[in-house]
C-alpha cells in the first residue's frame, strides 16, 4: 500500500511540475512569422515569430480570423501582441509561448 501511494505521489509532483508555467505578462513583437513548424514529439504550436530577442511559439487558440490571417502572412514580418507564457517542454527545456490576441503585418 505504502509503495502505491509513494508511486502516486511521484507521479502527482512530476505532472504538476511539466504543467506548471512562469507569471504571464503582455508583449509585443515585431518578426518574421512561420507556420509551417514541426517538432519531434509534436512538442510546438506549429507557428513561431523569429525576433531578434529570439524565437517565439504562437497560440493563436480558436480564433479563426487570426489563424486565417496568419496563414496568408507567412514568411511576412508581422506585429504580434498577446500573453508570454513560460513553458518546461521535454525536448525543449522553455518553451516561450505567446498567446496572440492581435495580429498584424508590421509597418514598413
């Protein structure tokens, strides 16, 4: 019995500890965006915004509009802003994730 709730509360910590992500704050960014990524164990949002700060994951959630814009700005520069999340990943130790609330090609 003991080694059952051993075993539980070990896999109780592990989970809590990949779910459990930083205090999210606003952003904005200005990069080149992608929609076409893959990643080994499907760990990716499938878009990204390359920014001189680095890359970012895009969730760009439900939102039809803004998964249709998207789409059509591909490889484009574009304006992003939304919620920066942290994220432990297992290939990727942080995943930096943007939840996108807005989505614009960038002014020239």
């Amino acid at each position: 019995m003991r080694m059952w709730i051993l075993l539980a509360a070990v896999c109780f910590l592990g989970l809590t500890a990949v779910v459990t992500a930083q205090e999210a704050k606003k952003v904005e960014l200005k990069g080149t965006l992608r929609t076409d990524i893959v990643a080994i164990g499907g760990e990716t949002t499938g878009v990204i915004i390359q920014t001189k700060e680095g890359d970012f994951e895009l969730d760009l959630g439900k939102n039809k509009e803004i998964r249709e814009k998207a789409d059509k700005l591909h490889g484009k520069v574009v304006q992003v802003a939304g919620t920066l999340t942290i994220r432990k990943g297992v290939e990727i130790k942080q995943r930096k994730i943007v939840v996108v609330t807005q989505l614009e090609e960038a002014k020239k």
